[in-house]
C-alpha cells in the first residue's frame, strides 16, 4: 500500500509540476497534498522497515487507519481543486485582451486532466 502511495503521489507531483500553474493558489495546494502525502508515507514506511514499530508504543492499525483516512481526505480535496482547475481551461487567461490565449494549452490541459485522475 505504502508503495502505491509512492507512486501515485509522485506521478501527481511530476504532472502538477509540469503543467505552467495558471492558478497558483488552487495547484499550490495540490503540489502541497503530493508532496506533503509523499513524505510522510516515507516517513511511516521507514518506521516499519527500520523496526522502529517495536521500539514505540503505539496502536499502529489505529495510525495506519487515521493516516490513510487523512490522506484520503486531503488527497480528494486535491482532486476537486485540480477538476476546477481543468474545468476552467475555455476561460481566457487575461480578460481584457485581444488575444484568445487560454488558461491552460492544450497540453497543459491534457496534464492537467491526468492529475485530476
């Protein structure tokens, strides 16, 4: 599980960063939910490889339970920021200008769509 977290939390993190963040504070929080998520599952992932699990007196079922159900949590409030986000691609990104450049291209919106997946 921890290793799926791994995974999925960095291809989030690639394509959040990849795309040119038309909407800082929206993806600001999505890049924080990634990255914050990747390392702390690297964190609880070394404390079990590393035996420190014996050492500390604590109900890991019951951490192992708060700590996905956090991420999970955060993890779709991040998907929702990131769905508004793609949804917004039409809009233009300056209103008062002559030129129809978009919020997001069309590859930044193709990105975007993959990290709301």
């Amino acid at each position: 599980v921890f290793l799926s977290l791994q995974l999925f939390g960095t291809i989030v993190w690639i394509l959040v960063a990849s795309t040119g963040i038309p909407l800082p504070l929206l993806q600001g929080w999505v890049m924080f939910v990634a990255v914050t998520a990747w390392f702390l599952s690297i964190v609880f992932l070394s404390v079990f490889l590393f035996g420190y699990a014996n050492r500390i007196a604590v109900n890991w079922n019951q951490a192992d339970f708060i700590f996905h159900g956090a991420t999970f949590v955060f993890y779709f409030g991040a998907f929702l920021l990131q769905a508004a986000t793609t949804s917004l691609h039409h809009l233009p990104r300056k209103f008062n200008s002559t030129t129809q450049e978009r919020i997001l291209s069309g590859r930044e919106y193709n990105i975007s769509i993959a990290a709301s997946v």
